[in-house]
C-alpha cells in the first residue's frame, strides 16, 4: 500500500468524529491526504466555523512538508519563529504549526498520508486524530 485508501480515509473521519463525540468536543473539521498532499477526504460537523477545512488540511499539509507532526511544528515555532513563520507563503496549503496534524504510516512504516483536524484543543484534535487512524488499522507516526 502507498496511499491510504477512500475507505480508509472514511474510516478514519468516522472513528476520529467518534472519539469527538465521546469526549464532547466542539465541532471538528477532519481533512485526510495522499502523501502528495492531495485531498483524499474531508468533512465538517455540523456547527464548525468557517475557516476549519483550511486549517485541518494545513496541519496535515504542514506535517507531510516538514515530515513531523504539527505538534512538533509547534515546538519548531517556539524556538525558531521567524522560520516557521517564512514557510506559510511557500506551502501551497499552509503550515499550521498546532497539534492536530499526524504523518500517517502503513504497518511497515511507509508513509501513506496525513490527517489533519481541528475544532477543538489541539491537544484534543491530536487525539480524535490518533484515534481515527488506530481504527483504520494504520500507524501513526510518533
């Protein structure tokens, strides 16, 4: 496998909206993408504000650019800001350096894409995020 599948993409949207539901977090907008970057799949729930599906696929964007997690984008931005500040001109979908943002891999370690979310706590975007893709069978990337 080289590229997460549409099934996987919409099982990874379902079970992250699961987990949402489950800790009672605020509407989340999921983006899911190829390694290439390229939207595979994206859905918002009901109530989520307008600028989200930008925001989920900048994480996930940000994250397959960089090849970290935007968690670690994050800490990027902390200590060098200037840098991280530099890419969002040059990164077609932008770079959005919160959690929420996961590198996705097959069981053999390959990248196959990345998910993004937003909505709530980045923290807890992060965590629906992980949880779709453990329901998808795939492995995130640490």
């Amino acid at each position: 496998m080289s590229v997460i599948t549409l099934d996987q993409a919409n099982t990874i949207i379902a079970a992250a909206f699961a987990k949402g539901k489950e800790l009672n977090l605020k509407p989340l907008s999921i983006a899911v993408l190829c390694p290439g970057g390229h939207l595979i799949a994206f859905q918002r729930a009901d109530g989520a504000s307008t600028l989200r599906p930008q925001i989920a696929t900048g994480k996930a964007s940000g994250a397959l650019a960089l090849g970290i997690n935007s968690r670690a984008i994050a800490d990027m931005a902390a200590e060098r800001p200037s840098f991280v500040a530099s890419l969002g001109p040059i990164a077609a979908a932008g770079i959005i350096p919160a959690a929420g943002g996961v590198i996705v891999k097959d069981a053999a370690g390959k990248i196959v894409g990345a998910i993004g979310i937003t909505g709530d706590t980045s923290d807890n975007d992060e965590a629906a995020a992980l949880a779709g893709i453990a329901a998808a069978g795939l492995v995130a990337q640490g």
